[in-house]
C-alpha cells in the first residue's frame, strides 16, 4: 500500500512534468479542490484547469498525519511565485481534497 505522502508527492512531480494523465491517475474522480480564488468539483475539472495554467511546485516542507498530507510550496503561477500552504486528503490510494491557501494580493494587484 503506497503512503498518502508517496500518493502527493507523486501527484505534485506528475504536474511539475506536466504528465496530467498520470497527475489525474492519482485522483479520486469525484475529488474536490478549494483555492482562495475559486473550487473544482470533479478530477476533470480540476485538470482541465492545470492544463491551461501549468504551476510549478517547488515544495519547502512536507507533513503527515495518517491519509492526510500538508505541503508548504512556493508555486510559480506563471512567472510569479507564491508561498502557499495545501491540505491533501487521501483515501483508498487517490487524492479526494484539496485545499490550497495563500495571500493573493500579488495576483490581484494588477487588476
């Protein structure tokens, strides 16, 4: 049985090599993303929406407690980087929530 620290960890390479079919493999496909800026419902969505955006993840710090795994990461959101903390959850071997936090205010500032 893979670990969920393995299960993310993996999901998280899969994005940063941009292998969304592998990235999706490791989702429950009624998962459910919670962002500062918006939720997805389903795998598909939410890869549909990686796809177009293509983060990067460059991970700082990684903990575990049972089938749920918290990450600190700088994620370079298309030339800007920003520290965020996300909340993984697993179960039965797939990723079934997400919830990313950080302070948008560098994102917003030219709108």
């Amino acid at each position: 049985m893979k670990s969920a620290k393995y299960i993310v960890l993996s999901f998280l390479e899969s994005l940063n090599k941009e292998d969304f079919t592998a990235a999706y493999e490791l989702l429950d496909s009624d998962m459910v993303f919670e962002g500062v800026l918006g939720s997805r419902h389903t795998a598909d969505h939410y890869i549909a929406d990686m796809k177009k955006m293509k983060f990067k993840y460059n991970i700082k710090e990684v903990m575990t407690n049972g089938n749920h795994v918290a990450i600190f990461y700088n994620i370079d959101m298309g030339g800007m980087e920003i520290f965020s903390a996300g909340w993984y959850q697993v179960e039965n071997e797939l990723i079934l929530k997400i919830k990313v936090v950080f302070d948008p205010r560098p994102l917003l500032k030219d709108k």
